[in-house]
C-alpha cells in the first residue's frame, strides 16, 4: 500500500479566513493605555524619579 498523504483543502475565493482578534485587541488596550499615561504627564514624573534616584546614589541629592 501507498503512504497516504494529507492534502490541505484548497482557498477558493469564497473561503473565509479566520482571524485572530485578540493580539489587535491587547494591542489596542496597550495603545490607549500609553496615551492616556502620556496625556496625565507620566514621563516627566518617571524622568524626576530617575534623575532623583541616579543623584542619590552617586551622593550628591
């Protein structure tokens, strides 16, 4: 006997492809929420944050 061999059906234009839709929507998520951050000014608090952290270590603040 022959070894069976497995086919894959082949796409025909009226074949629908599924889609993932839960990376675009983590993605989305993530998007606003970095948005939101920005509007609210969490860089300019995270920078004081870090200048304040590197000064004290090196012993000057």
């Amino acid at each position: 006997m022959p070894p069976q061999v497995s086919r894959k059906p082949s796409r025909s234009s009226k074949t629908k492809v599924e889609v993932r839709r839960t990376p675009f929507v983590v993605i989305l998520v993530f998007t606003l929420l970095g948005i939101i951050g920005i509007a609210t000014g969490e860089p300019r608090r995270v920078l004081e944050q870090a200048v304040q952290v590197c000064l004290s270590c090196i012993g000057v603040g």
